[in-house]
C-alpha cells in the first residue's frame, strides 16, 4: 500500500466528519423560521403584552396620577420597607452564598450533598410554606411566641419577620450561581497562591474573588430582583399592616382589590422596571464575563 492510499482516507476524513455534522444539526430553512416564529410569538404573548399593558394602565390617568400614586405616603412606606428588606438580606445571602460554595466546590467533607439539597430547599418550597413555619415558630400560639411577648420581642408582623421570610426565599441564588462556576476553575491557582506563602484572605481576595466577580454579581441581581418581587413568604408573616408592614407586592394587591386600578398598576410598573434593569444588568454581566471566560479557555 503506497504512502498516498495511507495519508488519504485520513486527511479526508475529519472533513466527512464535519460535513456529517453539519448534515445532522441543520434544519430546512422552513423548520428554523418556525420555531423563530415559535418563539417569538411566546415572548409577545407573555413578555411584551404583559409589560405593555402594566404600563399603559399605570399612565391611563397621566403623568400627575402616575406620580401621586407613587409618593402616596402608603406607597412610600411600601418602598421603603421592601428596600430596607433587600438591604439586610441581600448581604447576608452574599456572604452565605460566597461560604457555601467555596466550602462545595474547594473542599470534600461529610454531609456534603446534604449541604446542597438544603440550598436547593426554597426552590422546592412553597413560599407560603415557609412563611407559615416562621408563624409556627414565632406566633403567639407558637414555639417561642409566649416568651417573646413576655419580654416585648417582636417578630412577626413586623420587620424581623419580614427580612427572615426573605432570606429563606432567596438564599440559594448567590450559593447557587457561584456552585458551579468555582468548581469549574478548580483549585489550583488557590492552591498555587498557597505554596507561594499567601494567607487565606488573600488568595480570596486576588484570586478567588477576580476568578468569580461576574458571577457573584449576577447572583447578587438575581438575589435582590427576587428580594423585592417577593410575595407568598412575606404575605403570611406581615400581617398586611397598611403603611407599616406592606411591602411593593402587597401594596399593590391591596390597591388591586379596592379597584383602584391605575394606582395598582403604577407602584406594580416599579418592579417592571426592575425586572427590566435585572435583564439588562444580566445582559451586561454576560457580555463582560465573556473575554475573561475566552481568555481562560484559551489559556487552559
């Protein structure tokens, strides 16, 4: 057998290789602009249609009612409790969700996947679940309900309460966005920084932390758009005490069953606009992870 009946068949063949796999994975055009269309028609129908019609009803009755709605002094209550909120608990899913998957991804230990389902808990919960275990827990027929009111502790239907309903609902978004980003980029620039004589803090804070800053930022967006959107949960333990406990959700269900539709819909059109920035925000991370994401692909 001559040299070119060896070289051959084995130049040709990542070629057929590739063009088979061209072959497989690509559609007829009809089929392609089917589940364009597909998807488009899904996002008009449940994106922008809904977020069109928030906006429009918010600014039915114009500007000047949009804006009084909004600086109604029970709607500035509502602002302020669930900013107050998302600004205890998003820092403390920060660092729970920092502890949790370095603890994951860096080390082996017992009880680890028990660690994990406990993190995935929320997703399966129901919020209104939760919320009823802290009414168990602190309420006045409750475990420690008795004692907290004879010592003037208050939880439940007030702040406290509210913020701990938060945390349980949002803890996993921070742990899980870093889980399996951290375990991706192993631990050998850890471990290299180690053995050239930094400290614990300083591994983190020059490499761990430049390593996963893109994904603890988008976990931290999730974290605080799911903070401020947060219904079920809070509903049970606030106690819908008008202009004290009520949070943006609340407010608005409360206009909402008053019939006074167009202030509902414009304090409803603030989380629109939040979860519009989410997007963007996400949108924005994603592009700025890239080149780094490149660049350590290219590298390795």
């Amino acid at each position: 057998m001559s040299t070119l009946d060896v070289t051959l068949p084995t130049a040709v063949a990542p070629v057929a290789s590739s063009v088979r796999g061209k072959a497989a994975t690509v559609e007829p055009r009809w089929v392609q602009y089917g589940l364009i269309g597909i998807a488009l028609l899904f996002l008009v129908l449940f994106l922008f249609i809904p977020l069109f019609a928030v906006f429009a009803e918010a600014l039915r009755k114009g500007w000047d009612a949009y804006i009084a709605a909004i600086v109604e002094p029970d709607a500035v209550s509502a602002i302020t409790l669930t900013l107050l909120a998302a600004l205890i608990s998003v820092p403390l899913n920060l660092v729970f969700g920092v502890s949790a998957a370095w603890a994951v991804a860096k080390f082996e230990f017992r009880g680890k996947n028990l660690l994990i389902t406990l993190i995935d808990l929320p997703f399966s919960v129901s919020p209104i679940i939760s919320g009823l275990i802290y009414v168990l827990i602190f309420g006045a027929q409750g475990w420690l309900g008795p004692w907290l009111y004879e010592h003037d502790i208050k939880i439940l239907f007030a702040l406290p309460a509210i913020v701990l309903a938060t945390i349980f609902v949002t803890f996993p978004f921070v742990a899980r966005e870093l889980i399996p980003l951290m375990q991706s980029q192993g631990s050998d620039e850890e471990e290299a920084a180690l053995v050239l004589g930094a400290s614990g803090w300083e591994t983190f804070w020059h490499v761990t932390l430049p390593n996963i800053k893109w994904g603890l930022l988008y976990g931290v967006i999730l974290c605080n758009a799911r903070a401020m959107g947060e219904f079920g949960a809070v509903s049970v333990v606030s106690g819908h005490i008008r202009g004290m406990t009520n949070t943006i959700p609340l407010h608005v269900e409360i206009l909402y069953n008053e019939y006074n539709f167009s202030a509902a819909f414009a304090v409803a059109s603030l989380l629109a606009l939040l979860a519009l920035l989410t997007l963007v925000l996400k949108s924005w991370i994603e592009w700025q992870a890239l080149p780094s994401q490149h660049a350590r692909e290219h590298g390795s």
